[in-house]
C-alpha cells in the first residue's frame, strides 16, 4: 500500500481535518475503527480511503496500530502483514501474536505437523514432534522396549532384547557387579538378573553354566573361592527367582580366562565379570 505517514507527521490539527475532509473526496472505508489513532478517521469513526483505495495513516502509525482491512493479512492467520513474522502460515492452523504457528509442547516442530504432542520437556524428537528413543546397546531394541539393557555387542537378542540361547554362545552379565572383595551383589544388578531369569524361565529345557572371572591381584587361590562364590552367588539368585535347578551350574574360574590384559586398570576391570554360558538342552 502507499505510505502516507510523511504527509501528516507532524502537521497540525486544523491542517489534519483539512487532509481528511480531502481524503473523502476520494472515499471512506466501509469499516469503522475506533480509538485507533494510526488512520486518518472520518465523523463518522470510518477509516478515509485515497483515490487508489489505500487507508490513510496518521504520524502515529505503528505496526501494532496496524488493521487487517488496511495492511493485509496475506495468509489469513489473524495478524496484519506489518506484524506477521511468519508469513505463508499453513490456512487453519493456530498463531500466536507474531503469526507463528505454536510449538504447544516446545519441541521444536510446531502443532499442525506434531504427530506426538505433549512430548516430555528436554526429549529429543524426529521431524513428527516424536520422541526418539535410544538403543543403548545397539542391539536393535529401543531402549524403552529392551528387557535386558547392556547386552554385549554382536549379541543375538529376541523382540525383548534378551539373549537367545543357542548352545555354545557366552553371555558376558553386563552389569552384575558385587561389593567390594565380596560375592555379596549390589542391589542394582539385580535389574539385570532379574531380565536373564525371565530369558531362563522363557526356555525352561536350556542348560547353563554360570562362570566366574576376577583379575589378577591376588592369590591364585584366593581368586579362584572369590570367582567360585560369584557365579554361586548370581546362581542362587536366579534360582529364588523360580529358575529351575536342573537348568543352572555355577563355576569359579579365578584369574585364569581373562578377557583383557591384567596390566591396566582397564583390563583389570574387564577381567573381573560373569559369563553364562549355554551348554545345550
């Protein structure tokens, strides 16, 4: 539209009655405003035209002043042009006072394409507003679906994320840890055991063994009772969780098969683990 603004900035009252008598020489808007000081107004509170069709603004026309009838509303979204910061909004979809679509949940894709709404604060999301869920583990089960979390690398896992048991695969006890220099278990690796009693009770005609590893600080001998009272350990617990005795067999393996070098701190750890390994049916 034209701007009319540097005609009346500044001009003086009688002068702007003059203006607006003129301007409705050419035409008056059939809208009316009122209390809108950005538009010339005639008597009759409706907004004077020029010849063209465009409404006249006063020297105090600012964007917020600004009406659809006279700037446009080009996507139809409510907000004027002169104030839509999000121009060719979709028809329909909901803005707020800039003309933006909203984002209600805050993820970063906005209502109209959002096929999860109301997605967790912080949650990362796809192009669909939708909650991307991990696989820690990479074994092609979503975290959130995965059973038995932190199985090894490579490891074949059913619809749960558990092991398969074919005869002849190890499964390293990701995550089964005991107290200090004991065969005491820490409450947290229970979870995991709890996952691999369910995996035991889903095949109740597979054997396995029950292996235990340490490092290298020690005795020979001392590693060998303290891996013993390990895989004892983790096989009465499987046990109290209704796993049959026919199916489990508990082996100390002490020092003996380690898995990594015993010369880092890295290794060490490595070394010090439970196995179950699948003997058959």
């Amino acid at each position: 539209m034209k701007q009319k603004t540097c005609r009346t900035r500044g001009i003086p009252s009688l002068v702007m009655s003059a203006i607006a008598v003129l301007a409705l020489t050419a035409g008056t808007a059939s809208f009316a405003v009122e209390g809108n000081k950005g538009y010339v107004i005639d008597s009759a509170g409706n907004v004077a035209m020029d010849s063209d069709g465009d409404c006249w603004r006063t020297g105090s026309w600012t964007p917020e002043l600004a009406i659809a009838e006279c700037e446009g509303d080009a996507d139809g979204d409510g907000v004027v042009d002169d104030k839509d910061k999000c121009p060719d909004t979709p028809a329909g979809a909901e803005v707020d006072a800039d003309g933006c679509e909203l984002d209600s949940d805050g993820d970063g894709v906005v209502d109209s394409r959002d096929r999860c709404p109301g997605t967790p604060p912080g949650a990362e999301v796809d192009a669909d507003g939708c909650e991307i869920i991990g696989d820690s583990d990479g074994d092609g089960v979503p975290d959130d679906r995965d059973r038995c979390p932190g199985t090894p690398k490579g490891t074949r896992v059913d619809a749960d994320g558990c092991p398969v048991l074919t005869t002849g695969a190890v499964i390293k006890l990701t995550g089964v840890e005991f107290e200090f220099d004991s065969a005491t278990l820490r409450p947290e690796s229970r979870t995991r055991l709890d996952s691999d009693a369910e995996t035991l009770l889903g095949s109740p005609g597979v054997r396995v063994e029950i292996a235990g590893h340490t490092d290298s600080v020690g005795s020979d001998a001392y590693n060998q009772t303290l891996s013993q009272k390990r895989a004892e350990s983790v096989r009465e617990y499987l046990l109290s969780q209704g796993v049959s005795s026919s199916q489990l067999t508990a082996r100390g393996y002490g020092e003996s098969n380690p898995a990594a070098s015993n010369d880092t701190d890295e290794g060490r750890a490595e070394n010090r683990r439970v196995e179950m390994s699948v003997l058959g049916k």
